[in-house]
C-alpha cells in the first residue's frame, strides 16, 4: 500500500488508508500504532509455545514424571541450606519498575503512533 506523500495532506488516500484513518478517528489505535506487531509477534510465540507443548506432551509428561522432582528436591535444598531470604522487597520493586516500564512503553507506542 503506497503511503501518499506528506504534503497532499491524505488526498490522494487509497481505500484501505481511508479506512485506517476512519477507524483510528474512533479511538480505535491499533492500526497506527507501531506496537502491534509487536503485540501479536509475543501472542503468536504464546500460541506456538503451548502448541509444542501440546503437540510433545508425552515428552512433557515424561520430563514431569523424572526430571520435576529432581529439580524441585534441589530447589527445596537450596532453600533450606542458604535460608529463605526476603523477598518481599524485591517482589514489590519487581512491580513498581514493571508498571513504570509498561507505562513507559505504552506511551512511546503512542506518541510514534501520530508520526
């Protein structure tokens, strides 16, 4: 789809760019903004992720059956050998800098969105 150049001012907008440029003028942003593939890239990796396991799952039940409790017993000796160390603080600094950084993120998208 050929982008009409800066100065026409969108006069000589094909079908489909006018089409963009009315759902967006509903609030709708998706179209516009540059985060969406990007959205439905990890979405896509989700879905293919649970489909491998969903395709392998006798190796899944296999790993579960003898590797997890090895792993969980190392994990519960690690515990008890070094004690449990707090974290509560580090669970809710993990949180702030999540949001700000999801904030953050967010905005960006939608400040090159108008671009």
């Amino acid at each position: 789809m050929a982008h009409p150049p800066a100065a026409n001012n969108g006069q000589d907008c094909d079908n489909a760019c006018q089409l963009g440029r009315a759902i967006n003028k509903t609030g709708v942003q998706a179209l516009q903004n540059p985060c969406t593939s990007v959205a439905f890239l990890a979405g896509g990796a989700a879905a293919g992720t649970i489909g491998v396991g969903a395709a392998n799952s006798g190796a899944v039940l296999n790993w579960a059956v003898t590797t997890a409790p090895a792993w969980a017993n190392g994990q519960l000796g690690r515990i008890l050998w070094n004690g449990i160390r707090p974290g509560a603080g580090v669970i809710a600094a993990v949180r702030f800098y999540g949001k700000l950084a999801w904030n953050s993120g967010a905005s960006a998208c939608n400040a090159m969105q108008g671009q």
